[in-house]
C-alpha cells in the first residue's frame, strides 16, 4: 500500500492474497469489478517492476472492512511511516558551527555561551528546519487543501513537534501563534533569531538577584497580602535602604514578576497548590486505546436530573426536590457505557454493582482498570472488590487532574448533548461559564408535580444512556456499541463461571456449622437458610451425616442469592471448595394450606431419613464386629430406635451379619482374672526396669494389656 497521485492505493496481490489468511476479495472477482470500474485502477502491471494499484477508497466497503482486518488501516499506516520520517531529525551542522563561535558582552568581556546553551540552541533550529521543511512540504497540497493558511498548516504538524519535542527536548513555543512568529523571525534574521536577549544585558537589569529574592518573599506573603501598589511601596523603601535601583512604575515589578522563570516561584502562594500543579505539570498527549476492553475507566458523578422525594408531614407530607449520584464504567476505545450504578453517593457497593455490570455486559476481563483515589475507591470493601478484578493493571489517577481521565470528557460531552436536553436538567458543574449550562431553579420549583419520582428517573437516565451507546462515535462515525461489539482484543480472554465467582461472590467473614437444618448465614442483615442437595430439589443426606458440625466460609453473589458456595480453609489458609447450597424446600405444616405434591415430599423425607439412619447403623455395627466391640458381643442387649420400625432394626442386623459373617475379631477380649494372671506371670527384668515372663516369648510380653 502506498500514496499514488494523492490516493491511497492497494495493489491486486494485496487483495486477492491468501497468506496469513483468506484473501480479501477473490482474483475472479476483483478481475471483473476493474472491468466494470476501470477507473479504479491508479496504474497497471504486468511489466517488470510494475504493479497493478487500486483506489482503496473506491472499493466496496465490505472489502475495506476486509482489508483493515488482515492488513491494517492503510491510512494509520501510512501516516505512521510518515511520522517516523518525519521525526529523522537531521542536525544542522552550520548552526552548531555558529554558536561556538558566538560571543557576547558580559561586564566588559566577550564571552562564549555555554556548552547547554549551545546544544540547546542547535536543537531549535534543527527543529525549525524541519518544521520548515513539513510546512514547505505540506504548502504544495494548499490548493487540494481549499489554500490552508500557514496557522492550519502548522496544527496539521502539531503532534510531529510535540513529538521531536519529547524526543529532542527543544525548548521553541508550545502555542502555534508564537510558533508561527518564531519561524518568521527565523527565517527573516537566521540563528540569531533563537538566541536570548537576556545575554548582553545584564547591565540594563534594575532587578539583582537578591533584591528579586526579596520581591518574591513579598508576593508570597500571607500576613499581610501585598496588593500590586503595596508591593511597589514596600520593595521601594527597601531599595533606598539597600542602594537597589528603584523600578520607574507598579508595572516594571509586575512585569519582573509574570516572567516565566519569576512566576513558578510565588504561583502556589498566590493562587494555591493545585492550580500551580495544573499549570506546571506537563500534560502527556496520548493515543487512545485501538481495541476494546484495553482500558476501562470507573468514576462517579452527579446524576444531573432533579427528582421528587415526599417528605411525611402532618398533612399527608410535602415534595422535596433532590439529585442523585451515579457511578459509571466506560470503555475508553468505544466510549460505550458499558455499567452503572445509582445511589445516594459514591460508595463500595455502587461501585460494586457498576463493575458487575459491565464484567456481565462485556463477557471479557478488561486489561486494565483505572479510577481515582477519593470516596469510595478508599473504603475496605471497595479495595478488596478492586483488587480482585483479574486485571494486568489496576491503578489510580491523580487527583484534581479530569484531563487525565477519558470518562471526565465522556461525562461533559453526555450531559451536554443529551441531559441538558431534559427539562428538569440540573446543570453543568458550578464552574461552568456559559449562561446555558446553568439551572433556572424558579421554574424546577413552579413545576415541581411535574418532576420524576425515583424510579422515573432512573428509567430516564437508562434511556439516555442508550441513546449515547447507539450514538455515532465523533471520530469514526460508528455506531458506539457497534464498535465494540465488532472489536476484539486477544488479551483479553472470556470471563468464565470461576472469574465471576471470584471477581463478584463475597465470602463470610466468620465460618458457619452445617446442622439438620443446613446453614444460616447473615447476608445485609438479613438471615437466609441453605442446604446442599444432591440433585435439584433432593437433599444430600449422606452430606448431613458426615459433615454435621462441620464449620464453612459462605461465598454468595450478593445480587443473586439463589445458591451459595461452602468452603472450608486449609492449613495454609486457602479456601478449598466443598459443595453448592442452595434454599431449603419449604413445605406448609398445616395440611389445609398444604400444595399438591407437598404430602409426597413429606413422605419422601421420613424414607429418606430412615435409608441414611440404615446406612449410618451398618457402617458402625460392622466396624464393631470387625473388632469385637459390638453390644452382643459383650453380652449386651441393643436398644431400638425410639419410633423407629422393628423392620428397620431386623435389616441393619441382617446386612451386618452378612458382612461380618466370614470375620474374626483381631483381639480376644479377656475377662479380668485373665488379665490378673497375666501380669503375675511376669517378673521384673533389673537390666530394662520392665516386667517379662519366662515362658512367653519377646512378642508375647504385653498382650495382657493389648487384649483390653
């Protein structure tokens, strides 16, 4: 792909390739869409060298999409290898030459500029040349451009001198107009136009240095706060005292002091910390990102729609005009709305049930997660919450710096262009200039009936958050969601039952004992019951037997409290999961409210209850026969289940008995004359201080006592 007579042009191998993927357009079909548009092609081949090009922009937008997919925006590219030629600085080796030579009067002496100074100076007028070079470059387009003027030309440039400016560190004006006045200068007076006019004149200077040190301490001051002619009056008594030339007028101290390398000094005193930081903190130009889910932004903001709320009174209450908050995440590629919560102000649980939203609206893990650091962002839920986002970066902006923020201008460009055009808007931000971004509160409070009610406003807002999702983005002209929906990002996988699980389940943070009855947890101060089942709607007794008393860390989805999850801790303190419970079957005591099929379940409990009393009282009496500790083994009666059928009792014997049938206890239990004679036979052996005896053998010496 290349530029072709001011097109951009594609040749016929690019569309009809079919490595690295399927062509874009087939070689049958693209031969017959030339022969049907033979304006299409730029140039022909078939010749050595020679390449067959087509208008990129001429072919069907089916074809575009295609190409963009396998290739790249052409465009993108295009201007990507421009930009890389662009900022090839070449050093302009006549202008380092000059400024070595250099010399100015300084005191009586002609004196050399510094090596810094030097270099410095050198990469301006490289810069310039380069600029020069662009616009001169650009110039030959200006009929094709409808006659650009030299300002336009130079905004054209504008991200290529950012950039040799991040790269070079030139120090030439950062706003076009002085930029076009230094190029002027430049070209009409050569290098001597880039050189300071504060070397040579430092004999002219009224302002020393100590004396300016003073004038600042008077700026900053606070007790009192020197206005301009108060300044002029203190720093003037105080230079007749020192023998410091006195300045003519107000204005050559307030001149002295708006000059840039003055100003940083005393700013922050004057007009406050955050604004000196918002001027002197150099603002980053960023690409946003080219695919979605690449970076997400969360932040909340005055939901900028007036409600009424009654308040109760003595007289059936009075209407209250209010506002409300809202918490929004927005994919920064597509600015879709992607989750949002509404509350009375910022907290955890907003912020919670917004990223919910959009995790469930986009189907994939965002890359990364960016929002600020006040409000709710600092409280212990919302960090934990945050922290489990499976993200690769998860960090905050910072504060007092809304241009950072893609979401800051998405909220300026969606309450101007849709909520304002709600009658009951409530305005823009307090510091908002124009007269039209301000709220007339006489008529919200003569047509207060009229105002929505909660749930109506929540329903509008919906409504106009969907109006912007399906609105045309300003810079491609899509369709929002639909860019969105057909962008797709690799590095973002799929998010699966288990993410959600550990993105958005809470976990209790006591343990609870599983009993008859389930579990009872607390979940926002509301108790909820539990049990594990085996299948949907039949309970796991064999669970209840042998887990009865067990304690479980409870892992809930606080939006779907259908089924939970039981855990238990490891040694190491991880979570191990266990089972999912969900609600009992609730079932009516009283037969006359009972529904159809509750009797069933009623009858279906006691069998059930009775095959796992059967399987618990088999597993046990065998393992008592197995070592001869059963009741009837020690000439013992058993007792029956109270309730419980003589039946039940006639199977558990009759399963035992043919399990144990063909089994001999391995120890015989002896009665207690046995024992008695066992240890009289023995004798003290004096070398081991232990009793043996003589006519049992070594393996012998202890089955006395092992026979109990």
């Amino acid at each position: 792909m290349e530029v072709y007579n001011g097109k951009i042009a594609v040749t016929f191998d690019e569309l009809t390739s079919t490595t690295d993927g399927g062509a874009v357009i087939s070689c049958s079909a693209l031969k017959g869409v030339l022969r049907r548009h033979p304006e299409y092609r730029l140039s022909k081949g078939g010749g050595l060298g020679q390449v067959c090009r087509i208008d990129f922009d001429a072919l069907r937008e089916l074809y575009r999409r295609r190409f963009i997919a396998k290739y790249g925006d052409p465009r993108k590219l295009l201007a990507d290898e421009a930009l890389r030629a662009e900022l090839d600085l070449t050093i302009d080796e006549a202008a380092k030459k000059y400024y070595a030579n250099y010399r100015y009067e300084l005191r009586g002496e002609l004196v050399a500029l510094g090596e810094d100074v030097q270099r410095q100076l050198v990469i301006n007028a490289s810069v310039l040349n380069r600029m020069i070079a662009i616009i001169e470059r650009r110039g030959l387009l200006r009929v094709k451009n409808g006659g650009a003027t030299m300002r336009q030309l130079l905004e054209t440039a504008g991200e290529t001198y950012e950039q040799l400016r991040d790269a070079y560190e030139h120090t030439l004006p950062t706003s076009v107009e002085r930029l076009r006045t230094k190029i002027n200068e430049y070209k009409r007076d050569g290098y001597p136009a880039l050189i300071s006019k504060k070397y040579g004149n430092s004999n002219t200077v009224v302002i020393t240095e100590e004396s300016g040190e003073y004038l600042i301490a008077l700026k900053r001051s606070k007790m009192p706060v020197y206005t301009d002619s108060m300044l002029y009056t203190a720093y003037c008594l105080r230079a007749k005292q020192e023998g410091w030339k006195v300045p003519r007028s107000v204005r050559s101290l307030t001149d002295w002091l708006d000059r840039p390398e003055n100003k940083h000094l005393w700013m922050s005193a004057a007009y406050g910390q955050v604004a000196t930081d918002q001027a002197y903190s150099r603002k980053n130009t960023t690409i946003l990102p080219s695919m979605r889910d690449s970076l997400w932004y969360g932040d909340g903001t005055k939901l900028n729609l007036y409600y009424k709320e009654l308040v109760p009174g003595p007289r059936g209450g009075t209407w209250r005009v209010k506002t409300l908050q809202v918490y929004e995440v927005i994919d920064a590629y597509s600015e879709v709305f992607l989750g949002y919560s509404v509350c009375e102000t910022e907290n955890p649980r907003a912020q919670y049930a917004a990223y919910r939203m959009a995790l469930i609206t986009a189907g994939h893990r965002p890359y990364e997660v960016v929002h600020d650091n006040q409000g709710g962002h600092k409280e212990g839920d919302a960090v934990k919450f945050l922290d489990r986002l499976p993200v690769k970066v998860h960090r905050t902006t910072k504060p007092y710096s809304g241009q950072s923020k893609t979401i800051e201008s998405v909220f300026n460009r969606f309450q101007g262009q849709y909520l304002a055009q709600d009658k009951f808007f409530t305005g823009m931000n307090i510091t908002a200039v124009r007269k039209s971004s301000h709220v007339d509160t006489n008529f919200v409070y003569a047509n207060m009936e009229h105002l929505y009610t909660r749930a109506e406003l929540i329903k509008a807002y919906e409504e106009y958050r969907e109006r912007w999702n399906v609105a045309a983005h300003p810079n491609t002209g899509i369709s929002r969601m639909e860019m969105y929906l057909t962008s797709s990002n690799p590095a973002t996988p799929a998010i699966t039952e288990e993410d959600m699980v550990s993105m958005l389940w809470w976990t209790t943070e006591q343990p609870v004992a599983y009993t008859d009855n389930g579990l009872t947890v607390t979940i926002n101060g509301e108790k909820r019951k539990y049990e594990v089942h085996e299948r949907p709607g039949v309970y796991d007794y064999d669970f209840l037997g042998r887990n009865r008393g067990r304690r479980y860390y409870v892992k809930y989805d606080p939006c779907d409290l259908s089924s939970v999850r039981l855990y238990t801790k490891s040694s190491t303190g991880d979570l191990r999961f266990e089972r999912v419970a969900v609600p009992p079957v609730r079932i009516h005591r009283n037969i006359q409210e009972q529904l159809p099929g509750e009797q069933q379940l009623i009858r279906d409990n006691i069998k059930a209850n009775e095959e796992a009393y059967k399987k618990r009282e088999i597993e046990a009496r065998t393992i008592e026969r197995k070592y001869g500790m059963s009741l009837e083994q020690q000439g013992l009666n058993r007792p029956t289940l109270p309730g419980g059928s003589k039946k039940i009792e006639e199977e558990i014997e009759r399963e035992v008995h043919r399990r144990t049938r063909n089994l001999r206890p391995k120890y015989e239990r002896m009665s207690a004359g046995q024992v008695s004679k066992e240890i009289s036979m023995m004798i003290l052996d004096r070398s081991t201080g232990k009793k043996q005896n003589d006519d049992y053998g070594e393996d012998q010496q202890y089955r006395a006592v092992a026979k109990l």
